[in-house]
C-alpha cells in the first residue's frame, strides 16, 4: 500500500498534488511519501514483535539523509556499505549504536572511520578482511563486534545481477568452512564475535528460499555455540520483494515473513536484526518526468519524456518493470494508447517500456513511475551531462525539497582544467 492516489481527478503524494510539486520544482524529479516510508518500517517492526530485534534500514536503497531521518526518529537503525554512507547516517542523525557496516570491501580507511564514530558491529565477509579489522582495532586500542556473513549457498530465484547466496557469488565465507573461520576469528583479540550474517539476494518474492537459508544459520548457530562461541545476534539481511506491476500476485508480507523467521530462529534466543530497503523505500517514491515529444516510428509511437536511463536506470540495468501512470487521471472508458516509453539520452538502452499500453497522453503530460523510491535516485548518474534530478519529501499537505537540482554551471564547474591547456 502506498499513498500516491487519485483525488478529483489528480494525482496525489499523501495530501499534495503530484502537478504542484512539479511546477515548483521542474521535472524530472522524485517525490517520496514520508507516510509509506513509516508504515513500511513499521509493517517490519510489528513483524517481529516479541523478539529482541532491530529494522536496519538498507540505506542503499534511497540515502536522502531526510529519509534516514525520517526513518531513525521511528527508531529504525541502519545498515551502510561504504564510509560515504556511514558519514551520511550519522549526519541524519542515527547514532552509530544503531549502524551495521556490510559490503564485502570495505576499506581500513572506511573500518578506521567506522571504530571512530561508534558501530553496532561489522558484517565480515572473508578472511582478509577480518584480519584488517583486528589490527585496526587493535592499533586503536578498540575492539570490533563482529558477525561473520555466511553464504549458504540457497538460490534466491530473482534476477542473476540481485542474487548473492549462491556459492558462486562474491558474498560471504561458505557455510561448509563458517566454524574454521569463526575459529578464527576467535583468536583474534582485536574482535568480539557476537553473530552470524546472511543475506542471499533482493526482490525475493516467495519466502522458501529465505527459510532455506534462515535454517541453515539455525543449525550453524548450534554448532557455534557447541565450538564454544557466544552466538547472541542475528542478521539475516533484507530482501523481500514488492509487488512492481499491480496486476502481479502479491509477495508475502512482512507479517508472514517475521512469522517464518520466529517459526526458524525464535527458538534460539537471539537478538534478530533485520536490513529491508526495497520494500521500506520502494512504493513510497515516484519519479515524475513530462513527455517532451509523442513521435510516430514506422510501426510504433515513441513517448520522448524528460526523464532518463541516468535517472532511473532500472529497466535499462535489469529490464526491470515500473507502472507508468499519467498525473491527471484518465477519463473513465478511455481509449487506451500504446507507446515504447523512451528518454532522450543517445542509446537504445535509454527505453523504460516496450510496447507499453497504457491511457493516452500528449507532449506537456505528466507521468509518473510508480516503485521508483528504492535503486533509484541512488543510481542515478549525469550522464549525457544531465544534472541529477531535485528529491522531494511529501509529509500530509506539506512537501519539501530535500535535494535541490544543481545548476549546469554546478555540475560544470567541478571539472578542472589542468594549467597546460
Ligand atoms: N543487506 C545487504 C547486505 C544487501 O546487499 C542488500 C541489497 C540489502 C540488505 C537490501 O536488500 P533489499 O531489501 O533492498 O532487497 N539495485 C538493485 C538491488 C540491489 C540490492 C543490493 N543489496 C535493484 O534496483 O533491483
């Protein structure tokens, strides 16, 4: 459920005209809906409800600090993969008790910044890594709660670029070698092994693959505690897929998926972390673009619209589907209208939508992406030199801009020229 609805005839964010906000900002931009964004959190929060847990937001999926805030001040902590996003988090305001640091290369810069600031604990994922976390820690005089991320070799049935629990994939210390490397770990004295981690892939939409893995961590966990570790918390990543076409069936719901996991895990008595960023952010964000041009091809209508493949590269990068809706409602009984929805950047790829129907719209239309709020502002880049496009914060009746778009001369301006030309 989202809060982007139909209201006398127009497109509405919560209690803001979609077209408002677009003559105050310019297209294309991005809108997010402050009441999704909470009630998606707390749909995962209710979920777990009895156990000892926290909702680490993936912040990799829209890292507006005014998101994070949004989000941290509902008691969400959040789950970062680089330094950029550690610094971002604590600017929002999220104390590092609640930060998580992921990612398989993170940096001893990135480590050093992280045992500075203050973290939750950092998800290891091999060997090496483990052993530049003990020396900076212990150069430090620090000592690093860690959960070691295993890969439990369970597919993720979702798509080939998105899954990362298979053995082949780059996440992750195998599962068969996990109480070797917990060992390990062990002699380490600039570490405090407090977990284990997993996470096996994103827009999973059937809860089987999930309890594959979820039993294997709870049978690793009683083998852990019999080698004589602490196992006191589990991070069992995100994951969990949103319905993108409305015609689509339903993944499950975060209910059914805090029910499975007390059904696997409860048993254990360990704290659950969880690290959702898709289903949090996903349908609380629209990208907004107008159509520039509707041009006849020789056997298909071209939609030319404002928006790009820079700007939201999903269906170029995953052949991903978004609903492409107009922002002023179709008349009841309209003749639908059938078009190849296109950017102006200068490749093929630059196509949202083939052969999409959908009611018919003309140049100056507005229309919006539906599901555009998680992997897409994030991704966006300036190719083309395109400038990257204004986020918006919609609260009830009041909207505001939260990343305003930068001038050419901006984006231009931080290039240098070297003094020999
Ligand atoms: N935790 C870890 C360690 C992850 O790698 C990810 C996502 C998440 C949590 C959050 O997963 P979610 O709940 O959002 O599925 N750009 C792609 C998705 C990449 C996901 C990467 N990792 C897309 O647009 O579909």
């Amino acid at each position: 459920m989202d809060h982007f609805l139909y209201r006398n005839g127009a497109l509405h964010a919560e209690d803001v005209p979609v077209a408002e906000i677009a003559a105050a900002v310019g297209t294309p931009f991005y809108v997010y809906s402050t009441a999704t964004l909470l009630r998606h959190f707390q749909l995962f929060d209710d979920a777990l409800e009895g156990l000892d847990h926290l909702v680490c937001y993936a912040m990799k999926a829209a890292s507006n600090q005014a998101i994070l805030a949004t989000l941290a001040q509902a008691g969400a902590g959040m789950d970062v993969v680089s330094g950029g996003e550690y610094m971002r988090a604590k600017a929002a305001g999220v104390p590092g008790d609640k930060i998580v640091f992921s990612g398989v290369g993170k940096t001893a810069a990135e480590i050093r910044l992280a045992l500075e600031g203050g973290i939750r604990q950092f998800n290891v994922e091999s060997e090496p890594e483990m052993e530049v976390l003990n020396a900076t820690a212990l150069a430090m005089g620090k000592i690093a709660p860690i959960t070691i991320r295993v890969n439990p070799d369970v597919d993720a049935k979702t798509h080939a670029k998105i899954a990362t629990g298979k053995s082949e994939n780059k996440f992750g210390i195998p599962i068969s070698r996990a109480r070797e490397v917990y060992a390990l770990a062990a002699s380490m004295d600039g570490l405090d092994v407090i977990g284990i981690d997993v996470h096996i892939g994103s827009q999973l939409t059937d809860l089987a693959p999930f309890e594959l893995a979820y039993q294997k961590v709870a049978e690793l966990t009683e083998q852990l505690r019999a080698d004589g570790h602490d196992i006191r918390r589990l991070d069992l990543g995100g994951g969990l897929g949103i319905p993108y076409a409305r015609d689509n069936q339903a993944p499950p719901l975060p209910l059914d998926y805090g029910a499975m996991i007390k059904r696997t895990l409860g048993h254990l008595g360990c704290e659950i972390e969880i690290e959702p960023g898709r289903l949090i952010a996903g349908n609380a964000g629209l990208m907004v673009s107008e159509v520039i041009y509707v041009k006849s091809g020789e056997d298909r209508d071209f939609l030319i619209i404002d928006g790009a493949m820079n700007d939201l590269i999903r269906p170029a990068m995953y052949e991903a589907y978004h609903d492409i809706i107009p922002v002023v409602e179709p008349a009841p009984g309209a003749e639908p209208a059938t078009f190849d929805i296109v950017g102006p950047v200068c490749e093929t790829g630059d196509t949202f939508a083939r052969g999409r129907q959908m009611p018919a719209v003309a140049a100056g239309d507005l229309v919006a992406f539906r599901s555009a709020g998680a992997y897409g502002a994030v991704m966006s880049s300036e190719y083309n030199s395109r400038p990257l496009i204004p986020e918006v914060l919609v609260n009830e009746d009041q909207f505001a801009v939260i990343r305003r778009r930068p001038t050419f001369d901006e984006m231009i301006k931080r290039d240098t020229i070297p003094e020999w030309l």
